[in-house]
C-alpha cells in the first residue's frame, strides 16, 4: 500500500478510501427492531452516523447498544429494519460490507490455541491480503500495541487486556474504513486502555470512522466529536458532543437527564441511615 502515516521511521497503513462514495454517511439505520421473546431490546431506530469522525454510542446497562452493534456489523439479523455502510447494505451485500469493517465485539472468541501471531496471520489471509503483507502489518501492530514479547503466547493464556489488544490488531489489519468496537476498555487496566486509545486516535487522524459503545461518560466526552444516545432500545439524542451537551455542565449530567434517570442520582439522599457504623 502507498498510503499510510508516518511516525518515528515506520509507515503504518492508513485507511484506504478506495470506493467509498463521497459524502454517504458512515451508517444509515432505519426502523430497526430487536425482540428476545417478550423483550424488545431495540424498538425502532432511526440513526445516521458521519463519516470519518469518532463516534460513541451511549448508554445504560440493557440500553441495546451491544444488539444495535451487532445488527449494524451483520452478528445478528434483525426482526425488520434496514442497515447500510458506506450506501451498502449489510443484509444484501454483506461482502461489500464486511470488506469495509473491522468489528471487536463485546465477549470477543477467538482462536484460543493460536499465538498471537499466528491468529494475526490467519486472519490476514482469511482478508485475503499476502503473506508479506500480512507479516509486515502484523509486525508493526503487535509493536504499537505492545505484544511484541507475547506474540508468540498462545491467546488462551493471554489477559484481558492483551486480549482485548490482539483484537483490535486483528481488526485492524486489513485497514478497514470503519471500525466497531463494543465496550473496548472494559476490564482493561489503565496502561492497556492508553495504548489503545493511542491506536484509534491516530487510526482517525487518517479521516478513518470509529464507532464504540460505552457507558463511562468521561472516556467518551475525551474521545469523540460525535455522539448517540441510546436508552430503552430507542435514540433519546444524536449529533455532535457540544450540541448534545447543551447546557449542562458535562455530557454526564446530560446523559442522566436523557436516559431519565437524573432521579436516581438524588436518592442516596433519603439514606439518611447508611454509614457512620450505627444500627
């Protein structure tokens, strides 16, 4: 590959635009629906997310982020609604999709008795990039991630952390347009959770698409430019961080308004009885 970003001496690929029609949005979602038995986990969405901006989708614990994800990168077919990435869509021409993606889903399997290295190769080639390239991507990813000296661990004996790390290589080694990651920095501990966050910043610096679920308002009011909230299975708010802000003081406390749940941070006040040690 000719295009790439330059940094102490090495080249790393940078995402490679080819195809990609200019100005059609990231994602477009509509009507997408989810029902598990007599739960609806996702009740109708309408959502267009930009493209080349860092983008986190937010929400509460059982919001539906990590079922919108999982429908939106073709993990999981929904009950009626449309996806399209990048003008295509993902349950019509999932090919066109999939080549365009990098996915690191939340309870991420992987092949558990490869090394890292080789994981990184199968991979490659399963993208169907050479051997060559395959290794020279894999080399520079397991050094900017700091999997150099485990490169050669089997993933079974791998931590959180560097798993959530090998992950990301992997997702990242065919130099997709658009990235999906769910909860990346949950369980990672804080030098891990730098390090990657190094890696998306300058993956987006190149005009790449990151798009993340969370529930740490901070991570995501430091990260993104761009943000959705999503609570009950339903977008309470979408656009740009400062616009979906507004006035309060900190996404936080507008995130609580949104999900209504501004409430339940005022009712530890009626615990009048807790702490002190007294009976």
């Amino acid at each position: 590959m000719t295009n790439g970003t330059e940094k102490s001496g090495e080249t790393v690929a940078a995402p490679s635009k080819d195809g990609a029609s200019e100005g059609v949005p990231a994602v477009q979602i509509r009507g997408l629906t989810k029902r598990f038995g007599t739960q609806t986990a996702v009740a109708g969405i309408d959502l267009t997310l930009p493209a080349g901006r860092f983008i986190g989708l937010v929400g509460p614990n059982g919001a539906g982020k990590t079922t919108t994800l999982s429908m939106v990168t073709g993990l999981l077919r929904p009950d009626s609604g449309e996806v399209r990435i990048g003008g295509h869509d993902v349950w019509r021409d999932p090919v066109a999709v999939k080549s365009r993606i990098g996915v690191l889903p939340e309870g991420l399997r992987l092949f558990e008795r490869l090394s890292g290295r080789e994981l990184l190769g199968y991979m490659g080639r399963l993208r169907g990039l050479t051997g060559t390239e395959t290794d020279k991507r894999a080399d520079q990813l397991l050094d900017i991630l700091g999997l150099s000296g485990a490169q050669y661990k089997l993933v079974v004996d791998y931590s959180t952390g560097m798993r959530k790390k090998i992950g990301l290589a992997a997702a990242l080694l065919h130099n997709p347009e658009i990235l999906f990651l769910d909860e990346p920095f949950e369980g990672v501990d804080p030098v891990s959770a730098q390090t990657i966050r190094g890696v998306l910043e300058r993956y987006t610096s190149s005009g790449a698409t990151v798009i993340f679920s969370s529930h740490v308002m901070e991570l995501v009011e430091s990260l993104c430019d761009w943000v959705a909230v999503i609570a009950a299975g339903r977008i309470r708010a979408d656009g740009p961080i400062a616009e979906v802000r507004g006035d309060a003081p900190s996404l936080q406390e507008a995130f609580l308004e949104l999900v209504g749940a501004g409430h339940r941070t005022r009712a530890g006040q009626n615990l009048d009885w807790l702490g002190g040690g007294s009976r």
